[in-house]
C-alpha cells in the first residue's frame, strides 16, 4: 500500500468536489462546449446566477475548472485533464 496521504487528499477532494448534480452537469457541460460562461450556464441549469457561481467557486478552488477573461466576460474551461477521464467513466463519452 502506499501511504502519501497527500495524494490520497488531492484525489479525495477532486471527488467531492465532482460529487453533486450541478457541479457534474456543469463539468460535462464545460467538457463538451469547451468553454462558456456564467450567464450561459444559468439559462442551460435554469437555476440563478448566484447558485451558479457559488458551484463555479468550488470547482475552481479544487482546480477542477479555470476562467478566460475576454473584456467584461468571464468565460470557465476545464483546468485539469483528469477530470475528462472522470467523466468518461461516469457517462461513458469520449
């Protein structure tokens, strides 16, 4: 067995971070438009602005996603490529 806890941690909070509805949606969201922006996720999730954000925050402090500014806009993209793999055993997509 390995015992480098630390990543065992990094491994675990990837998972928690990926482990509720929205935060899933919005990384295979990201994963198949490449990348979008906030105002675009609330219409698609049909939820509000703040919700959205709040998941966006979580995602982004485990390093899951990261943001593109373009002017006044701020658009996510996924950061790290393990999560792809992730998702392809999760929903079996390439």
């Amino acid at each position: 067995m390995d015992n480098n806890f630390q990543r065992f941690n990094e491994a675990s909070d990837m998972l928690k971070a990926l482990a509720h509805p929205v935060r899933l949606c919005i990384v295979k969201g990201l994963l198949q438009k490449g990348r979008c922006n906030v105002g675009y996720m609330q219409e698609c999730l049909d939820l509000p602005q703040s919700t959205v954000s709040q998941h966006l925050q979580k995602l982004r402090h485990f390093g899951i996603v990261t943001t593109e500014r373009n002017g006044l806009e701020v658009n996510y993209t996924i950061a790290d490529e393990r999560v792809k793999e992730i998702i392809k055993v999760f929903f079996g997509e390439e």
